[in-house]
C-alpha cells in the first residue's frame, strides 16, 4: 500500500504472517496483502525489506528454531494484537539428484527447513489462535511435487507430501477453535527456484525439459496472483473453499489467471 493511498476491502486490518518473505513467492505475496491494507509480519532467514508503505513487523528468524518462530509469532500479535493469516513459504528445493547420491546432511537440512519448518510455524499459529476468539487461517505452500513424482525431487516430493498430510492433521485438530487449514500448490511461478530448476542438468533431473517448456511458453502464475487467490480462496468469508465433510483441510492449486490460453 503506497503511503497516503486509502485502501477499502474485506481485508483491511487484517494481520497476516509470511514466512521466507525475503524473494521469490514471499515477497510478492508480502507486497500484494500490503497494498489490501493487510498488516504483514515477514521473516526469513535475514530480515525482508518491507514493502513500501506497509505497517509491517520484519526481522531474521530461522524457521527450523521452534524458539524463534514463536517467539516471531509473540512480537507479531504484540504489535498488531492478533495474527489472522499465517503463510508457510520459506522452503528449499535441494538437493537435487538421485536419492541414493544425496548427502546425508543436505537430506538432513532439507527437512529441518520444509518440514519442520512448516510445523513450527504450523503449531505456533495454532496455539495463537486457541488464545483468542474468532478463528483464523492457516496456509502451508505445497506443490504439484506432493502428488506427482519426480525423479531427482525425492526429498522435495516427500517434504510437500508431509506438508499436505500436516495440514490435513492440524485441519482437524483445530476445527474447535476455527482455524481454516489450507495447503496450496501455487502452480509454476518464475522465482530463483525455478531458475535453479532449468539449471540443473538432466542426468540430476530427468524431467528438466519439461519446465524449459513451460518457461518457452511462458506459462507461469505470479507472487501477486498467488497472494490473490489466497485471499479469496482461504482468507474472504464469502468466497472461501471449505473443506470435504469428514476432512480437516483443503488442498488446492492455484488456478491460471483469467485469459490464459487452455
């Protein structure tokens, strides 16, 4: 939100939290909720900028430290009061490769970071939300990864496919204090990751090929466009995505914007 802009919506005052804010999905996401004249908490692993004009609460906090995430989450609600929104993004995609050549510790790191990392931010919310009335919203970044198997992705597919059943968990754990549990695939957006994808040679990643296509035609989503869909699909009472009968969340992709050829 520019600064002297005035800004009307089913959004205005709400409190959101995004975790890995510094680039990529986290940024423009941070930007967009901010220019709805939605109060942003951002972290990353070194503190985000904050968009210009946002009343935002920034700083650096590692996510696989379950001590510094709530305390993240304290400061968050000390400052604005309460926290409606919560984003899980900060993830990693490596390493990439065959299973069987992974080092250990980069196999270790990369769970610490995407699941972990999730959960800490997962349970730091929920315990928020018991605190007070009037439920809130919680969304995990998944990926197409979590249901579809890519060779090289094998750590990365099994981090989004926990991400999805953590999601699903806590979804119903929490139906008592109405938190909404969302895990969404955000589709293919054109981020330092996926420049990293296009890198990697196909003897790592047999399907790189795949995602130079989709780079050729340009057939990518934005930040702003994802942050959007969360809003309505998650966030926006009136439009929001329920879930299942007997389920606890929702997972869903991010949709193609309007026009896109089919």
């Amino acid at each position: 939100m520019a600064a002297g802009q005035d800004v009307d919506g089913p959004f205005v005052g709400l409190v959101a939290v995004v975790t890995g804010a510094s680039r990529g999905i986290g940024a423009g996401m941070a930007g967009h909720f901010a220019r709805q004249g939605i109060r942003v908490g951002l972290c990353a692993r070194s503190a985000p900028v904050a968009p210009d004009g946002a009343d935002a609460l920034v700083a650096a906090v590692d996510v696989t430290d379950p001590a510094a995430v709530d305390g993240f989450a304290g400061e968050v609600a000390g400052r604005f009061g309460r926290i409606d929104l919560w984003v899980n993004n900060a993830g990693v995609l490596g390493p990439i490769g065959p299973l069987a050549e992974a080092d250990p510790s980069a196999l270790g790191a990369h769970v610490a970071i995407n699941v972990l990392g999730v959960v800490h931010g997962t349970a730091s919310f929920a315990r928020h939300v018991r605190s007070r009335p009037g439920g809130g919203t919680l969304v995990n970044l998944s990926s197409g990864a979590a249901t579809t198997p890519y060779r090289g992705w094998a750590v990365y597919c099994a981090s989004k496919a926990a991400v999805q059943m953590l999601t699903e968990v806590v979804g119903l754990e929490e139906q008592a204090s109405d938190l909404a549990a969302y895990a969404v695939a955000p589709g293919v957006v054109d981020t330092d990751m996926q420049a990293l994808i296009r890198a990697t040679p196909e003897s790592a990643f047999p399907d790189v090929a795949r995602f130079h296509r989709l780079s050729d035609e340009d057939a990518f989503v934005t930040p702003e466009w994802v942050a959007e869909s969360i809003l309505v699909g998650c966030v926006d009472r009136a439009t929001r995505l329920r879930p299942a009968p007997g389920r606890g969340s929702v997972a869903f992709r991010v949709p193609d914007p309007p026009g896109r050829p089919g």
